[in-house]
C-alpha cells in the first residue's frame, strides 16, 4: 500500500504533522474567485457571460466553500496538532463571532442601501429584488431572525454556511485526522441522506430552507479539510495517468453540454439528462454533477499546478493572493459593491458601457482594497516588531 492511501485509511498522528509554508496556489484561487462571485451578483451583466459557471456543472461558490476547508485544515489544523482540541477550537469560536459580527453588519449595510435606492428612484421592486420586504414589513421579527441567521436575504447567505460549517471544523478535523476517508464516508452519508429526506435548516419567513443546505455543502467543505489535512502531514499526490484523463474529460464533458443548445453527443436515451444539466444542477442540495464536476477540477489543479509555479507569484498573481488572504473584507466588500451595481444597471437599462464601466470599476476597488490591507498589515506587522528589535539592540 501506498504512503498516500495510508495516510487516507489510516491519517496520521498530531506529533508526524509537518509545517508547510502558506500555499500561494490557496490565496491565487481565492481571489480569482473572489472576483468572479462580484460578477455573478450583477444578474444581466454581459461579464457574467464569461464567467466559469457557463462552463460547467459547479460555480464559484462551490470554489468557496472547498478552499474555506482547505484553509480552516491550515488555519486551524495544525493549532489542534499542537496545542490540543481546546485551544484550538477557541480560535475557530473567535473567528466565528468575527464572521458573525460581519454578516450582521453586512445585512444592516445592505438594508440601508435598498432603502437609499427605494428612497431616491422611488422603485420598490429593489426591496423583493433582495428579498428584504420582511424587514420592512415586520422589522422586529426580521432583526431577531436575522440574529439567529433564519432570515438570510439573497446573496447574505455564504457567510452563515460558512459560520455553521466552521463551527463542524473542529468535530470534522479530528474525524479526517483520524482517517481522511472515514471523514468523507460520512460526510457523504450526511449528503445523500439530507437529500433525500429533505433536511434542511429554516429560512423565514416562508417555508423554504437555507438556499446553501448545510447538511449538503458540508461535503465539500470537508473534502477541503481533507486535503488540507494531506498537505499538513505532506502527502504528494499520487501519479494516476487514468484518473488524470477522467478528471479531464470530466471537465470537457461539462464544457460540451454547458456551450450546447442542445445534446452534443446526439444520443436519445440522454436527451432529458443533457437537458437537465443546461437547465442547471440543484445547488441548495448540491447534485452530483456539481461534485464531480469540482473534485475533477480540484484533482487537475492539485497535479499540474504546482505551489511554486511561476505564474502564481506574477504580478497578476500577487494582486489575486492580496484579495485572497483579505478573503472576508473583500467579499463583504464586493457584496455591497454588487448591490449597488444592480441599481445603477437597472436605473440605465443595462446599457453596455455602463455594465462594463460598473464590473470593471467594482474589479479594480477590490483589487486596491487587497493591496492596501495587505500595505497595512505589513506596516503594522513592522510597528509591533520595532520595540522588540530596539530592546534586542539596547
């Protein structure tokens, strides 16, 4: 057997646990996505044409979710390695309260700017566009569900996904460290199962569920700690050329019936499941397709792309890695920035070189958002450092 599928049966030991260095290939991703999920918020944008999800079965937010394990394996991991359960998971119970502060303040923000819109164009179709009537209509009871992350207006909904799985992180850790395939046995028992008995948390008002399932996307977020749990105790991946060309043609499969009006392979018995692909695969349960899809993604860029490629330390690359390790600011960032792009897209009738003018002004804030928190965090990084050289020196 192997040294890597020993490590997925059997894990490793806290004391084995390498330190690797920060993976640029984490952060570089990251921003990309980052970037693309401003995009898809501009429903109607001629950018968004471009955009990944046109070519195949997952999307960015599948991206998110998958690199939010990875990170948390890192972040988290390797501070449960060597400090204990404990305190480990009272740094990931802080970084909870930190994502939940945001969200609450990012639901507040985005309240004020549909009023503001309603306010000055006179048009209350931007309130149902958001699905913000209910704090409206009963404030009170809006606030409190709200508190409770029940009450998730449309694109409000990743950071309470992301605040559930993070709190599953420790639970799932220890599980993946154990056996890294145990791990995912179960986590795809808890998938399938949801699925089919429709397990889902509450979303009020109304009777529908969260619109990302957790019982479903904790798949992918464990996969993403699995993986980071590899890279922890510095497994390689192993050369499997067969596996290489599945993945592959995976990908092109999804490229294919993506790009086609039709069934590309001109097959009967296919025509209604081809159909059902170019329709879309169901994200709040997350479809098999859309798993595939990703971790045929996932094993191609872990193979071929290597963490010192040179590409990834490019000045395309840097300007990505900076959105990337600023992850919450810029998303939270790019979330009021999409809002108040819809409204300015809707109050010029889409007209051409305003949507071009919006994206690429939203791109290019972003972009200098993680540049200067990454300016920022070095001259702080260089303050607190000061004094304990000066007394090092004296």
């Amino acid at each position: 057997m192997s040294g890597f599928w020993r490590l997925m049966l059997f894990g490793k030991g806290p004391r084995e646990a390498a330190s690797p260095g920060r993976d640029l290939r984490i952060d570089v991703i990251r921003g990309l996505i980052l970037l693309v999920i401003f995009v898809n918020h501009m429903p109607g944008n001629i950018v968004s044409a471009a955009m990944p999800h046109n070519y195949g079965f997952s999307d960015a937010a599948d991206v998110f979710v998958l690199l939010a394990g990875i990170s948390a394996a890192f972040a988290y991991g390797r501070l449960i390695d060597q400090r204990g359960l404990f305190v480990g998971s009272l740094k990931v119970g802080a970084r909870i309260w930190t994502l939940y502060i945001a969200h609450l303040a990012l639901f507040v923000l985005v309240c004020g700017i549909v009023a503001t819109a309603v306010v000055r164009t006179q048009n209350a179709l931007y309130v149902e566009a958001i699905n913000i009537q209910p704090f409206f209509s009963d404030t009170p009871a809006a606030i409190v569900n709200a508190l409770g992350l029940i009450y998730q207006p449309y694109y409000l909904d990743v950071l309470p996904l992301y605040i559930v799985l993070l709190a599953a992180f420790p639970l799932i850790y220890v599980t993946a460290r154990t056996s890294p395939l145990a791990a995912l046995a179960i986590s795809v028992a808890i998938w399938q199962g949801a699925t089919h008995l429709g397990l889902n948390l509450p979303n009020h008002p109304g009777e529908g569920g969260w619109f990302f399932n957790p019982f479903a996307w904790q798949l992918l977020f464990t996969l993403g700690v699995v993986i980071g749990r590899l890279g922890l105790v510095g497994a390689s991946m192993p050369k499997l050329r067969l596996l290489d060309i599945a993945a592959g043609a995976v990908l092109l499969f999804a490229a294919m019936v993506k790009l086609s009006s039709g069934n590309p392979f001109g097959i009967a018995f296919m025509n209604d499941w081809i159909d059902s692909l170019q329709i879309g695969t169901d994200k709040t349960n997350l479809a098999w397709p859309r798993v595939v899809h990703l971790a045929a993604l996932s094993w191609l860029v872990l193979r071929f792309v290597r963490p010192d490629a040179a590409m990834l330390s490019g000045l395309a690359g840097r300007r990505l890695a900076a959105l990337g390790r600023h992850s919450l600011e810029v998303f939270c960032a790019g979330i009021v920035l999409a809002i108040a792009g819809q409204i300015i897209l809707a109050e010029t009738s889409f007209t051409l070189w305003v949507q071009l003018l919006v994206t690429l002004g939203g791109i290019t804030i972003l972009l200098g958002l993680g540049t200067f928190l990454s300016w920022y965090k070095t001259l702080t990084a260089r303050a607190a450092s000061a004094p304990r050289e000066q007394a090092a020196t004296v």
